[in-house]
C-alpha cells in the first residue's frame, strides 16, 4: 500500500511538474518603438508633439523615457500616454530620442529650430524728393 501511495504521489508530482514548465511565458516584449514624426522643422516659440507607437500593442510593459541632445534649443516635456511636447527655444539643431524600459529600443525625431522671421509691413523715407548735384552728399 505505501509503495501504491509513493508511486502516485510521485506521479502527480511529475505531471505537475510537466504541466507548470510548459506553461506560456506571461510577458509579451517590446519588438519595437516607432515615433509620429521623424523630423521637426520649428521656428523659435513654437510647440509641436510626438507621439510614441511601442509594438506589438500587447506588449506587457510599454514605459517609455525621453531625451532631447540640445535642450538650449528643443526642451522637452512629457505628456502621457506616450507623448511629448516639444518647444523651439533657440536656432539649432537637436536630437530626440525615446527608448523603451523593456527591451532598450530607440527612436528619434531630428528636430531643426530657426529664427523666427518677422515679415516687414512697411517702408518709409525721411523724404519724399532729393535733388543733388554731382559730388554732393
């Protein structure tokens, strides 16, 4: 009776065992980060966002962190959710670059900021006629 009783412990214990190591991995890893635009041109002041699209959409853990190469020229500011705002805050150039917690993928966005140009709406002279003679000034 006591080896009957071993020999279906022992039994269960295998089929336990078998069953619990063929059980599917539960996390789905990050294949790969992806951004909504993969370059900014802005003018000084100016805002735009990213957006962050991590894949496959199941993936279990979908933390994102960002970084910006320059921000005396584009400051960064986060959203939620996977998105940005991103602020032209001087001529340059800078690089911004998002990366997953899970897995380290990376995605940038070359973001180009110039001046801001003010469009002339006007012209005006001192005077209306000038009359010389040759030498004069």
């Amino acid at each position: 009776m006591r080896n009957t009783v071993l020999k279906v412990f022992f039994s269960l214990l295998l089929v336990l065992f078998v069953v619990s190591c063929n059980e599917p991995d539960p996390t789905i890893p990050v294949a790969r980060v992806s951004l909504s635009k993969p370059s900014l041109v802005m003018t000084v002041g100016g805002t735009e966002e990213l957006t962050a699209t991590v894949t496959p959409a199941e993936a279990t853990n979908k933390k994102v962190t960002w970084t910006t190469s320059n921000a005396k020229v584009a400051e960064i500011t986060e959203e939620g959710g996977g998105g940005l705002q991103v602020t032209a805050k001087a001529p340059g150039e800078a690089l911004i670059t998002v990366k997953t917690e899970d897995g380290g993928k990376t995605a940038s966005c070359t973001v180009t900021v110039k001046e801001k140009i003010i469009p002339v709406e006007s012209i005006s002279l001192n005077q209306t006629t000038l009359s010389l003679k040759i030498g004069e000034k």
